[in-house]
C-alpha cells in the first residue's frame, strides 16, 4: 500500500468498522453481573448505615476531652532553662538562620557579672517565634547548640489575630520549677563548662502530659 493509493483510506474505514461491530457483538454477548446479595439495591444501602451503627465510634470529644498526641510530635516550642532557673539560650541566632520559614527573630545581648540571664557570654535579648509563618519542622531545634530550644507536644495555637500569634521570649520561656531562681542571677552550678554537662543521674521533672507536654518538656502556659 502507497501514500498515492486512492484505495487506502476506504480500507482502514472498513477496518475500524469492523472492529466496531466485534465490541458491539462482544457487548451483546457478556452476560450480566449478579447480584452479590439477595436484597434490593436500596436495602443494601441502608444496610451499610445500619451496620455502622454497632462499629465503634471514633469521634474525637476535643476540646471536652483533650487530645494526647505521640510523644515525639512537634508542638509549640520552649525556650529551657538550667536546673537554677538560667536561661539555657545564648542569644546566637543559630535558630534563626536555620529557619526556612523565617519565622524566629532573635536579638543577643551582653551578660554580666551583676546582671547574668545565662551561663555564656551573652543571652537572647529579644527572641520571637512567628507562629503564621513556622510550619513545625524542627530545623530550629536541630540547629541550637545548648538545647535551649526544643519542642512541646502542645498544639493549640489558633488565635484569631496576627499579633497573638507572634509568641515573645516571656510566652516561650520555661516556667521556673520548684528550686529554680528567675534571672538575672549569678551561676550556682559552677563555671560555665560545668552548666553543658549533663549528670547522668539527672532527672527530668514530671510533668502532665495531657497539658501538651513531653516528660521532659514542661510547657510554659500548659493547659491545667
Ligand atoms: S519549626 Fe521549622 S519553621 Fe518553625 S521556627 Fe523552627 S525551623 Fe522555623
Ligand atoms: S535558641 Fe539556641 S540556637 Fe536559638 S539563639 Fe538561643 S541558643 Fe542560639
């Protein structure tokens, strides 16, 4: 068969009608689905409804019954402190610029001996966590290197303005527990190295995890 044959499109019409008659007789032929089940179609409907009604619910009750989420979830953040209440933040804007959302802004600001926020030389002035903007990665909690800041399970952070939702350093901070002192104060664990060392002995405080919080990660604000 050439391009030049005045034959060859009326034999591909004939093709394709051929093939269309095979379908059509195929589809005359297949025999019908049956019915899996003797009732009519709208009983087997309800029936579906019916048997839902015996299965176990699993409606959340929230907020009436608060939601208690996996222990490693990423929730609100907190800024931690040492066991004598200093802050264990340094003011290095290591966080900051880790962040891909760039939601944490944060200012350092010089320590002293007669006024000491932390065990270095500085500590974090102004720290702001834009709450609009962070997607709950973990980036930032990754990137401090004094575990200052770490994430809680909670995660009820709706508001219904912007402003209240850029959480500031006082809204972030751990609470101070019980034999803690609120800064600024001089070091009561020793020098400086000494406040980087974990004691292996150390134990973490305990802490409701229905209010939001990891075992070790008290949550400033917590639900009660
Ligand atoms: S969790 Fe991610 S997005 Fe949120 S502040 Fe940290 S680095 Fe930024
Ligand atoms: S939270 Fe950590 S990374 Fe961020 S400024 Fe403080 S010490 Fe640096």
């Amino acid at each position: 068969m050439s391009d030049g044959d005045p034959t060859a499109g009326g034999e591909q019409k004939g093709l394709a009608q051929a093939s269309r008659g095979e379908l059509a007789r195929r589809d005359s032929d297949a025999t019908p689905a049956k019915r899996a089940s003797w009732l009519p179609a709208p009983g087997q409907g309800f029936g579906v409804t019916f048997a839902q009604m015996f299965r176990k619910v699993t409606t959340e009750e929230y907020p009436e019954v608060p939601k208690v989420t996996k222990p490693r979830y990423h929730g609100r953040h907190v800024l931690n402190r040492h066991p004598d209440g200093l802050e264990k933040c340094v003011g290095c804007e290591l966080c900051a610029w880790a962040c891909p959302a760039d939601a944490i802004y944060v200012e350092g600001g010089d320590n002293s001996e007669d006024e000491r926020y932390s065990p270095g030389e500085r500590y974090g002035r102004v720290y702001q966590i834009n709450y609009l903007r962070c997607i709950f990665c973990g980036l930032c909690i990754e990137a401090c290197p004094t575990r200052s800041l770490t994430m809680s399970n909670d995660f009820e952070l709706a508001d219904d303005n912007r402003r209240d939702l850029i959480y500031t350093k006082e809204q972030l901070m751990a609470p101070l527990l019980p034999g803690m002192e609120a800064p600024p104060h001089p070091m009561r664990l020793g020098d400086e190295k000494d406040y980087y060392v974990r004691t292996p002995g150390g134990t973490a405080p305990p802490v409701d995890r229905s209010a939001g919080s990891r075992e070790d990660q008290p949550v400033p604000g917590g639900r009660a």
